[in-house]
C-alpha cells in the first residue's frame, strides 16, 4: 500500500500510526498539497492528503474511510475502535471533537496566510477561537475524568486516542496554541506524543509566513 501525505498533516499521520499499530506495512510518500499538488491528483483527483493506495490500485480519499478498511482488515477484537455500545459512542464523540478542533484552526490558519492581514475578519477569527476552545474544553474534561486510567475509552488505545493526540499537536502549533488552560488533555497528549509510534510517524507544522500581499489561490 502507499501512503501518500505528509506527517504535518494530523489526517495522514492518524492513519500512518494505526498501519503502524495493526502491522500493516506500506509505503510512504511525503508529497506536499502545494508542492505536490499535480503529483497527488494522478491518485486523488481532489489533490488532498491523505490518500491511500491499496494494493490492487483502489484508492481511498477520506481518513475516516482509510481508518474504518484498516479496522475492518484487522477484524474484531483487534480493532482500534470499539465495536459497538457506549464506548463506541464515546470515542466516537471524542474523535468528532477533536476533529472539529482541528478543523477550524486549519480556517484560522487559512485566513492568515491567503487573505492580506487588513482584510481578516477578526469576528470570524474570534467564532473560529471559540469553536476551537469549546472542543478543547471538553476533551480536557473526558482527559480529567480518565485521570489513572491509560486511554480514553476501555482499558487499550483506540482511534480517540490517537485522534485527541494528532489532532492537538496539530493545532496547537498551528495556531500556535499553549495547552496551560486544559491540563489534563496536555498531559494524556504528552503521554501519547512520547510512545515510538507517534514520534516515528511526526514531523512540526511549519505554516507558510503570511504577508500582506496574499491573495487566496
């Protein structure tokens, strides 16, 4: 299979890590959305990362979906997502949130680097920072009341836990964010950020320095 995305982007790094969780080997090309644009459009005709290549040629586009086939190979009672019930629900919830999160930091940082800084909506920019600081509210609390437990849901990783991780690093060196406010997602971000797994698959977001000469692409 190939991987095709950087792992500044916190979509392509959830499924690299759970590949790497479930054993699955694959190939990885780091091809950027900008620089690569053309290049990923051949696989994906929306050019977006990630995208992932199975190996007889099918090609899925939407990280939930590579995560749900990835689940589905491993089968059940050794998928990184509980089968079905509260706790289900639970990671559910908690993925919908940390990628609502990350969702609107990736606006706010699109507003500054393709609109010139006197045309920035600073209402828009402030709606985005509560949205943001709303989701981050509650996985704080879903962190705090886990407090002595490893994950987030049950007593194994799932894909809450690696969705609350990516997702966080994500935005907090996007926006850039300090974590201070929400302690208890801080350090369940930290511990998992420390495990192999994560470090071997991340590499820092380095957002284009914005300019007042920008213009929307």
């Amino acid at each position: 299979m190939i991987l095709i995305g950087m792992y500044d982007s916190s979509y392509t790094r959830r499924v690299a890590i759970a590949m790497a969780l479930y054993g699955i080997g694959f190939e990885h090309r780091a091809w950027s959305v900008g620089r690569d644009f053309d290049r990923i459009r051949q696989y994906n005709p929306l050019g977006r990362a990630p995208t992932l290549v199975l190996d007889d040629g099918e090609v899925l586009t939407e990280s939930a979906m590579m995560l749900d086939y990835l689940d589905d190979r491993a089968g059940a009672g050794h998928a990184l997502m509980p089968a079905t019930g509260i706790a289900r629900r639970d990671a559910q919830r908690l993925i919908a949130l940390a990628t609502g999160a990350i969702d609107k930091a990736v606006l706010i940082v699109l507003e500054r680097i393709f609109r010139p800084v006197e045309h920035h909506s600073e209402l828009w920019l402030s709606r985005c920072r509560t949205q943001v600081e709303g989701a981050l509210y509650e996985l704080d609390k879903a962190c705090a009341a886990r407090v002595g437990h490893d994950w987030l849901v049950g007593d194994a990783m799932t894909h809450a836990d690696i969705a609350v991780a990516c997702f966080t690093s994500h935005l907090r060196e996007a926006i850039p964010l300090a974590l201070d406010p929400w302690p208890a997602l801080r350090a369940h971000v930290d511990r998992c950020e420390a495990l192999p797994v994560f470090r071997d698959h991340y590499i820092p977001f380095d957002a284009p320095v914005p300019t007042s000469k920008a213009t929307p692409a």
